[in-house]
C-alpha cells in the first residue's frame, strides 16, 4: 500500500441531506438564525432526553456560555483536567477566573473524584471533567463530590458525544453538558456547538449571553452585557442531517474502533486508553500510550515515522504544566506529564476501511525496536 494517498487523521463524513438541507436554508433566506437551529435544538434534546439544548458557534462557546450563565468570573476558581483539550481551562482564563489543573488516571486519561478534590478550595466554583477521546470520566463520584461540596459540573463532552455512562448519555448527567461540532468531531456542522442542561433558570441565564442580552419580545433592550454565540441556520441544516444518520455514525465509528482492538490490544509494548466497564464508549480517537522502552526513538520520531507511510497521526495533548507560558501555576501532574509525552492517536472516521486500519496498525507495530 506503499503508492496510496494520505490516510487523514479525520475526516468528515457526508451521509445524505447535509447538502439538500443547506440548500433549502439558503433559498429560504434563513441564513443566520431559522428554522433549522430550533429544529437541532430539538432534535439533540430528543436523543439526549434532556429539557434544555441550546446551539453556539462552537465547542469553546459552549463552555465560555456555561461559565458565563453559572455568573463564573474573577476570583473564581475552576477545576480541569492536567491532561486534555485545553479550551476549559483557556476559557477560565478569558472570564478572568483561574484553571486549577487536577492529574488523570494513568489508564483511562479521565480526572476522578479523588484527584479532582485535591484540588478544591474556597474559591472552586465549578469542576469539569472532560471525557477524552470518547471515554467518559467516573460520573457518579464526580457527582457526589460536587454535591459534597455544592460545586456545579459541567461535562465537556466535545470528544465523546453519544458515549455512555452506566447506560447515561456522556453530557446529560451533570448540570451542563457542553458539545463540539468541529469537522473532526461525531456529527459536524463544521463549527458549532451545544450545550444542554435540564435547570431552566441556567437555560434562560444561558439564552441571554448567547446573544447580546436581548429577549426576543423586545428588540435592541439589553438585559446584560451578552455575546454572539450563536449557530448560523446553514450549518444548523449540516446538523439535522448529520442527526439523522447518527445510527450509521455509531455503528461505523464501533467498527472501526474494534477493529483497532482486535488488531492492537494485548501487545504489551501498546497500552490502549482503558474505557472501564461501566462505559460504553464512542472513540473520538483511537489512542494508545508507546511504551518508551519498545519505542526508544521517542513518540514524536514515531508520529512522523507514520507520515512517512502516509499515515497522519497526533500527538497526545500537552500537559498544562508544559505550557508555564499560559499555566504558570499548573504543577503538581505527573500523570498527565508522562501520559502526554507517549501518547498517539490514530486515524478514527466511519469511513475508513478495514484493510486502511490493518495497514496503519502493522505499520505502527513495525516501528517497536
Ligand atoms: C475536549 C474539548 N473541548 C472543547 C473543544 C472546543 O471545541 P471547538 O473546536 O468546537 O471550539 C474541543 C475541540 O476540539 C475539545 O476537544
């Protein structure tokens, strides 16, 4: 398979009416808000049986939006993972607050009740457990810690969008689950987001940040000094249709997740990120820890070893003790340190074949001294 093309990290896949929907937005005129968004509020809050989904311009406001409509802000503290996608944190930082980074576990890469308490003081006003690369976090003693110290949780669920916790849809089981529709993501809109919560009285906190403070019933009076995170009608269309074909999505997404298994686990020179059994998982990226000893030329040497194969991989995410520039007091994380430097993730998209994952998982192995 040496003459075939790149084997992209990520791809989105297109499954039916994403360009029959956006069409009829646009002859419809309905180009910023419309019909489309209210009907992908619905429809995500169907599937997600929770009362409240409310669409924004992308994952990164959907978690500035939670923050904003729990009235975090300057002096406040919020607790985030050492190890993952760093927009809870960076958003902590745009309203003034501080991210306080707890260590994950070695195996799943999620933060636990125990290191997450580690860090809790006065000032904590929110927890957000991510669930990484699809995995979920251990939900129930996240829950009653918060409940323990009446901290609210929000879940960033951008990775792991229809993953499941003791049968609970991954977002669905704290105050506000926060969601990403980039075009790696589970369903795409290309940019876009979504949070969802069942409290009203966040949900109408929420509907007023999210644009200019203002109520529908009067036009240009501010009740607050709001942003624009809206979610436009076209890419809301993108949305419906991805949501239709969400079966599909699952199913293609499992297979190839399986099939990764089926060829990678039980090496001992691989450790695959662990979903513990009280998860059922919907990888966002398959991803594994390189056991340093059988990789002596290091993670970063293997990831453009793969390129050279016309393989595209990533890196694990840096550990936010790493980047001092922008975390100056992020310590104490060793777990994510050394998680951070061996991870990679390999390419995860439905429509990757079965003979594309046996050639990218034996060229990986190919790469062990
Ligand atoms: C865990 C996590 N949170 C938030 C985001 C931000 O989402 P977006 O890129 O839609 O702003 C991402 C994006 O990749 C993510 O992985």
């Amino acid at each position: 398979m040496t003459d075939m093309e790149l084997i992209p990290w990520a791809k989105p896949d297109l499954w039916g009416n994403e360009g029959k929907y956006i069409a009829e937005a646009l002859e419809s005129t309905w180009i910023s808000g419309g019909p489309f968004v209210e009907k992908f509020e619905k429809d995500f809050s169907e599937y997600s049986h929770v009362r409240f989904s409310l669409a924004t311009s992308n994952g990164t406001t959907a978690i500035h939006l939670a923050y904003l409509g729990l009235g975090l802000g300057p002096g406040d503290e919020i607790i985030v993972p050492g190890f993952a996608f760093m927009a809870a944190a960076n958003m902590a930082l745009n309203i003034g607050a501080q991210p306080v980074f707890a260590d994950v576990d070695p195996d799943t890469w999620c933060v636990t009740a125990e290191s997450i308490e580690k860090c809790i003081t006065k000032h904590t006003k929110a927890i957000v457990p991510i669930h990484t690369y699809g995995n979920v976090c251990d939900m129930d003693s996240i829950l009653s810690l918060g409940k323990k110290y009446g901290i609210p949780v929000i879940e960033d669920t951008a990775e792991a969008f229809t993953s499941r916790y003791k049968g609970k849809l991954a977002g669905t089981m704290g105050l506000v689950g926060t969601y990403s529709f980039q075009a790696t993501k589970v369903i795409t809109t290309g940019e876009g987001g979504m949070v969802t919560t069942d409290d009203e009285a966040l949900r109408d906190r929420m509907v007023m940040h999210r644009s200019h403070g203002m109520l529908r019933k009067t036009f240009y009076w501010h009740e607050l000094p709001g942003q624009n995170f809206r979610l436009t009608n076209l890419q809301a269309a993108m949305g419906v249709a991805q949501m239709e074909k969400l079966d599909t999505i699952i199913s293609e997404r499992k297979r190839v997740c399986s099939k990764y298994i089926e060829l990678l686990s039980g090496l001992d020179f691989l450790h695959l990120q662990v979903f513990p059994t009280e998860v059922d998982a919907l990888p966002w990226a398959v991803a594994m820890r390189l056991d340093p000893a059988a990789f002596p030329q290091g993670r970063d040497t293997v990831l453009q070893q793969m390129r050279e194969k016309n393989i595209e991989t990533r890196p694990g995410f840096y550990a936010a003790s790493l980047m001092k520039h922008i975390y100056p007091d992020a310590s104490n994380i060793p777990v994510s340190e050394e998680v951070s430097k061996q991870v990679i993730s390999l390419p995860t998209f439905p429509t990757l074949k079965d003979d594309q994952i046996e050639y990218i998982s034996s060229t990986l192995i190919g790469l062990k001294k």
